[in-house]
C-alpha cells in the first residue's frame, strides 16, 4: 500500500505543476488522475491512477463537480445506469466529489441529454 501512496503523491506533484488549462463542458465524460483514496473514497487505477468520470457542474475553468464512473454492473440507489459508448455504464453517484481540471487527462464524449436529466433528478432525489 505505502509504495501506492508514493507514486500517487509524485505523479500528483507533476500534476500540480501543470499549466495547460483543459477547457471541459458539463456532461462531459473524461478520463481524470482521480489518485489513491483513503478507505472507501473510488480510486483511479493504472499507473496514472485514471479513472472515468461524468463532468456534473462546471464551476468556472477550474473546478468542477464530477461523478466516477465504473463498468461493474450494481443496480442500487447509489448508482445510476447508463449506456455510453455502446456499453453499460454507471455513474457512482455517492462519490460526487469537487476537483480541479488540472486533473483532466483526455477526454473521450458525452452522456446523452436525455440521461443527463434523469441522472440529475436521481441525484436530487439522493440528496434532497
């Protein structure tokens, strides 16, 4: 686990010190370098610790509201299925979390509009 958190921790300091701003939209699914979490917290896998995510609210050009993303099939009121890319898809919806666009690494299409607004009243209902 230790050797985990020290590569986390180097790629994040080159991260960090990255200038290019990455311009994003809402609805926007994107590969992020989520990190290595603390217990339950979704982490990013591989190397660069990446992993999907749904762009949920755009901020400003540097934060956003995003929500992982995962392929492994739960059908619970904490997940929300979709179909992306010709794949089932679920959008993790109890790891919404805040983060800086400095994160972004590609970017690779859209939720359809029409699950986008069925996402969102599922996550008002969640919330609220």
């Amino acid at each position: 686990m230790e050797k985990e958190f020290d590569k986390w921790n180097s790629l994040k300091k080159k991260i960090e010190d990255k200038d290019k701003i990455v311009f994003y939209k809402e609805r926007e699914i994107c590969f992020v370098n989520l990190g290595k979490n603390i217990g339950f917290e979704q982490n990013g896998g591989g190397f660069e610790f990446e992993r999907p995510v749904l762009i949920l609210k755009k901020f400003n050009n540097r934060i956003f509201v995003c929500i992982p993303l995962t392929s492994k099939v739960n059908k619970d009121k904490y997940h929300f299925e979709f179909v992306f890319l010709n794949k089932k898809s679920f959008a993790i919806l109890s790891q919404i979390r805040l983060i800086d666009s400095k994160r972004i690494d590609r970017k690779i299409g859209y939720i359809s509009k029409d699950d986008f607004a069925l996402l969102k009243e599922r996550l008002r209902e969640l919330m609220f």
